[in-house]
C-alpha cells in the first residue's frame, strides 16, 4: 500500500525489524491502516522510512520492536529527528492465532500498540559510555564462560585419563591444576595412545584457559576506570564493586530518566515481587521475571552485606524471628538494596550528556 499525497491529521507508525529489511506501517487515529512498506535495514533505508511515514500526516509516535537487537539503528535515527519511538513487544500468542503471521501484520500490531499506549517502554540509548560499558562486559561475560567450559572439561578428561596421569593431576588446586596441564611435554608423533592423547587434549584447554585468562585481565584494566568514569558512588557502595556496577549501569541504560521509580527499576531488575492474590488470599509470588544477571548482581550484595554489614545482619537475624526462611529474606533485601542503588544510579551528575 502506498500513501496518498495530501493526508491530513495526525498518525502513528509500527515497525517489524529483520536481519536485512524492515516493515513499516502507518495508522490514522482510529486505527484504519494507511499504508505499508518495506524498506532495507540500512541507514539510507531508515531515512526513506521515515519520509515515507510523514508523508501521511504529522507523525507523533513510531512503535518498534527489538529496539536493542535489530532495529537499534533505526531507533537511533528516529530519536536524532525528534521522533517518539515506542518500544514495542511481539504480539502475543492468542493474537498470533486469530490474526496470522506476517511483517506488515506485525508492523500494523506495533502501530496500534504505539497508538493505544499499550506499550509505554522508552528504548534505551545505544550510544555514550554505557553502551561502551556494555560492549567490553559482553566480551568478559563470553570470556568467562569459555573459560569456565575449559575448566570443565578438563576436569572431565582427568577423570578418564588412564591411571598414572589420573592420579598424577587429581586434587591439585585449580591454579596448580592448569599450570602442570599447560607444562605437558607429549609426544605428538604418539598421539594415538590414550595417554599421549589425553596429555595434548590436556595441555590445549589449559592454555585455553591461560589465554582467556589473560583476555579477562586485559578487559577489566578496561572497564574499571570506565565503571568509575561514569559512577564513582555507585562504584563505592558497600558490597558493589566494578562488576556488580557495571551491570546495573548497563540494565539502567544510559538514558535512566525512563525508569520512572525504584520500583520500576526493581521490577526491571526481577526484584519486584508479583501480587497473585484471589479472593480472601493475600500473597505475592517470586518475581521470575526481568534482567537476570542485574538479578543476580543484586543477590552478590546481598551475599557480602550479609557476611560484612551489622545492619545487614541484624536485619537477617530480626526475619528469621518472625519466622521468614531465608530465601525470602534475602527476596526483600534485593528489593531494599534495588531502592538504594537506584537513588545512586539516578543522581544528576552521574552520567554524562547523551551524545
């Protein structure tokens, strides 16, 4: 569908984001379906897009999903033009069935969700320091986990190693585990015998691990200036450190002004608890929800003010009186500790001018 020149009044737009195209979609206020389009996920292709939306009206707000993955340059266009950008849901699944699937039925879902206020999330800003931030801690966080599957599998290997080399490397210290593995000197004109095979399979993921090990030191020489940079207090809080900061920067985003309270931000971090109360039971429910490493960014502060804290402590102690478990106990200290470090996150002079 195409536009006709002369629409007046006020519309809202929708876009389905792809790998290599996206799908626009234009409504009137009381929902008619004006048009749509597609248009290749370029920065020539967004700004086409957006002409192409304002040719039917004064455009007030586009709906977008994937925000943070595929459609990140788009929303970064739109937002430099001064254009409000939704950050919109997939639709759901009782939707899906009755209305099919297809890009322009997407875009036109976006659309009216954009239009009703049905979706009132602010996308965060891809650019600015945070989003530095977020760059170098993916990197870590793949580091740390390639090296965690090497530790791993060495392990693993040792425990079916043939008896000398089994007894030769079982129950040493990790650190002391990956040095001796790394230090092999097997033959590898022999690599068919188990033990020469199990020896080269040895020494390899242990380098492995040495060098992953090193990439990590590299990377955290990085981020903890940067974590400072951006948010010394936050840095100084009692029980957060470079890690821990790094990402409740990065789940607040570097435009934080869209989390309206603590308590979106707790529900943000899966903090919040849930209401499932009916008739004359009252209750909530574990939060499952939510960013999950923020989630368990929290869990460490509440594990070393546990440890380290006297008000922390005489809180845990006070609970267990009234006859809370533990876990809820520590439920309601991230939700405490998500309402302190919101207020540090928050503060004026945190974070720098949005580039």
């Amino acid at each position: 569908m195409t536009p006709q020149d002369g629409t007046p009044g006020e519309v809202a737009g929708g876009v389905d984001t792809h790998l290599d195209t996206h799908t626009a979609a234009v409504i009137d206020p009381v929902g008619r379906v004006l048009g749509t389009e597609q248009f290749p996920a370029t920065a020539a292709g967004y700004a086409a897009l957006l002409e192409w939306m304002r040719r039917f009206g004064r455009l007030v707000r586009v709906g977008v999903e994937g925000t943070g993955v595929y459609g990140a340059g788009l929303a970064r266009l739109l937002r430099d033009r001064d254009v409000e950008v939704i950050e919109v849901d997939r639709p759901d699944r009782k939707a899906r069935r009755f209305q099919g699937k297809s890009d322009p039925i997407d875009a036109i879902a976006a659309a009216k969700s954009a239009l009703a206020g049905e979706r009132t999330g602010v996308p965060k800003q891809r650019d600015g320091r945070i989003e530095a931030l977020r760059n170098l801690r993916v990197a870590r966080r793949s580091a740390i986990d390639q090296r965690a599957d090497a530790q791993r599998q060495i392990k693993a290997l040792i425990v079916t190693a043939p008896d000398i080399l089994r007894e030769r490397l079982r129950g040493l210290p990790v650190r002391e585990l990956i040095t001796t593995c790394a230090n092999l000197r097997p033959d590898r004109a022999d690599a068919a015998a188990v033990a020469t095979a199990a020896k080269i399979a040895l020494r390899s993921l242990a380098r492995r691990h040495q060098r992953l090990s090193d990439e990590i030191g590299d990377l955290d020489e990085l981020l903890e200036p940067l974590v400072a940079m951006i948010n010394p207090d936050l840095v100084a809080a009692h029980g957060v450190g470079t890690d821990v900061a790094g990402q409740l920067l990065v789940t607040a985003g570097h435009n934080h002004a869209r989390l309206r309270s603590e308590a979106a931000f707790a529900m943000l971090c899966g903090a919040a608890p849930i209401p499932a109360s009916s008739g004359r039971t009252t209750r909530h429910r574990l939060n499952r929800g939510g960013d999950r490493h923020a989630n368990a960014a929290l869990y460490r502060v509440v594990l070393c003010r546990l440890r380290w804290d006297p008000r922390t402590r005489a809180y845990m102690q006070r609970r267990t009186k009234e006859g809370m478990s533990k876990k809820e106990i520590i439920r309601c200290l991230k939700r405490y500790i998500a309402r302190e470090l919101y207020q540090i996150i928050t503060a004026p002079s945190d974070l720098e001018p949005a580039a």
